[in-house]
C-alpha cells in the first residue's frame, strides 16, 4: 500500500492496512451521517461481527453531524457498492484462526456438519503447526469422521478455486457492455423532487401526518430502489474501467481476515468426500459451492 510505504499512519500512529482503511471508508461518518457500531454473531462463521450502522431519526432520515463530510452521501454509497457493505469478522475470541472454518462441512451421508479443526498429534510426525480439517462425533452434532482432510492442502485448494472464480468472474465483467449514461437518472431525480414536495406540503399543514408518512416510506423505497440499481452501475463501469485486482499476485499480502472474506464472498460452502484409495489430491474431494451473485454473505 502506498501509505505504508510514505510512511502514513492512522491518527494514532499504526500503521495502515486494507482492512482498517476499508474500515474507516465504511463509516457513515465520512459522508456527513451519524453512526453506530453494531456487534453480533455472524451465522455463517459463528464468529463475531461487526458493522456500522446509519443513526436515523424519529422520522426515518439520516441524522447529520456537525462536521465537515469527505464525500458526498451518492459517492459513499457507490463506494459502498465498489467494496461491500459486509459485516467484517471482528477480533475477539471468537474470530476464526484458519481460513476454511465455517466453509468446510461434511458430505459423507448428506452430514452436512461444518468441520472442525484438529492439531497433529506429535505421533503423526508432521511438521510443527501442522492440523486437519474433520466432521465432529455425534456429541457435537457430526458423523463421527471419515471426512478428515489435510488442512494446509485443503487451504490451498480452497485459495485455487477462489481466485480462479474470482478471475472468471472478472474476465466477464470486463467483456460487459456497460452504458455510458445511467438510464434511471431521470426517474430518481422525480423521486426525490416528490420527497421535498411532500415534506413541503406536511410543513405547511396540506398533508395529514398519516397521509406524509405513507408518501415518506413510499418515496423513499423507490428512491434506494434506483440508488441501489445507480450503483451497481457505477460498480460496473469501475470494474470495467478502473485497474483490476491481481488476486492471485495479491494473495500472499493478505491478512487472514481478508482472506476469510474472500472465501465468504465467493463460496457458501465446500463438500469434503470421504477418502477413496491413497494418494489422490485432496481437491478431489472438495465439492465447491458458489455464492450467487448478489447473494448477501
């Protein structure tokens, strides 16, 4: 990252990484709004989360600071739709230490039980740190074994079909026909000239107060409708236009988190078969199943 190597830290003096500068672009803040941080459990990992969430008032609008914006709010959400509103995993005890927990699960007898982690016991003679991916016993809600996988191969394998998806999908994004102009621009502007009209006419007394909220939360559904739809056309003409990311030349100066995001963002699970036979690779018993795009995470 440039920054880091100009020698630029954060407000208090660390050093800069993707994560926490997409972080801080994820704050509502920057675009003028108040906000919130938001932990919960994360259902796909089991993990902690966190997000930020937009302070909104009584009357369902954004509540506004008293401090200078960086962006304006239509650029924070097309930045939004550029690097993801996802839930980042969070740090505590919880947070997942290898990269394919919460994405393995079993496939011997439709078991479907996301695989656990197990340390090499010094018998094995494997080298130091070395640990398996494996279905829990019965107790703990698996089948028992039969689907244990070596977890440094099983990682590799997990990285290859992430970054092969995500080069897939980036060749077809750059083979997009992308308009030049958006073609709801039109429709949004009306949309948003009704929303003034009718906190004009609640002002001044023409609208009941049952009448103005109705209107609100029609207006407003159809105006993120159309900002939603302007923004994934914003990320197309970024993605088509802008330099891509090299994930492949990239990978090894991720952090681990970054990582686990990627592999949460392409994938919702990876079948493991159990063993046939010795010696075979351990990617073919993986089963990859992709997200679909879209598919929230």
């Amino acid at each position: 990252m440039a920054w880091v190597e100009g020698g630029v830290t954060s407000a208090r003096g660390k050093q800069w990484t993707v994560t926490k500068l997409k972080n801080v672009l994820r704050n509502p803040r920057i675009c003028g709004y108040r906000s919130r941080k938001v932990r919960e459990a994360n259902p796909n990992t089991g993990g902690e989360t966190e997000r930020w969430e937009i302070v909104y008032s009584d009357d369902g609008s954004p509540v506004r600071g008293q401090w200078e914006k960086i962006l304006e709010v239509d650029e924070w959400w097309a930045l939004m739709e550029v690097i993801g509103e996802s839930v980042e995993p969070g740090f505590g005890h919880n947070s997942r230490k290898y990269l394919a927990t919460g994405t393995l699960r079993c496939d011997k007898d439709e078991c479907g039980a996301s695989h656990r982690v197990l340390k090499a016991p010094k018998s094995a003679n494997k080298p130091e740190g070395f640990f398996y991916y494996a279905c829990p016993d019965k107790a703990q809600g698996g089948c028992g074994g039969g689907t244990k996988i070596a977890g440094p191969e099983a990682d590799e394998a997990i990285k290859q079909l992430v970054i092969a998806k995500y080069e897939e999908e980036a060749a077809a994004r750059k083979a997009e026909a992308v308009p030049e102009t958006w073609e709801g621009e039109e429709e949004l502007k009306r949309v948003r000239e009704d929303l003034e009209e009718a906190k004009e006419a609640r002002q001044e007394r023409i609208l009941s107060k049952e009448r103005y909220f109705a209107l609100l939360h029609e207006y407003t559904t159809k105006e993120r409708r159309l900002e939603r739809d302007r923004n994934r056309w914003i990320k197309q003409r970024y993605a088509v236009g802008g330099k891509p990311v090299d994930l492949r030349a990239d990978w090894d100066g991720l952090t681990l988190v970054e990582r686990r995001a990627y592999v949460e963002q392409t994938l919702t699970a990876v079948l493991v078969a159990p063993a046939v036979g010795r010696g075979k690779p351990v990617h073919t018993r993986l089963t990859p199943l992709f997200r679909s795009e879209g598919e929230s995470t």
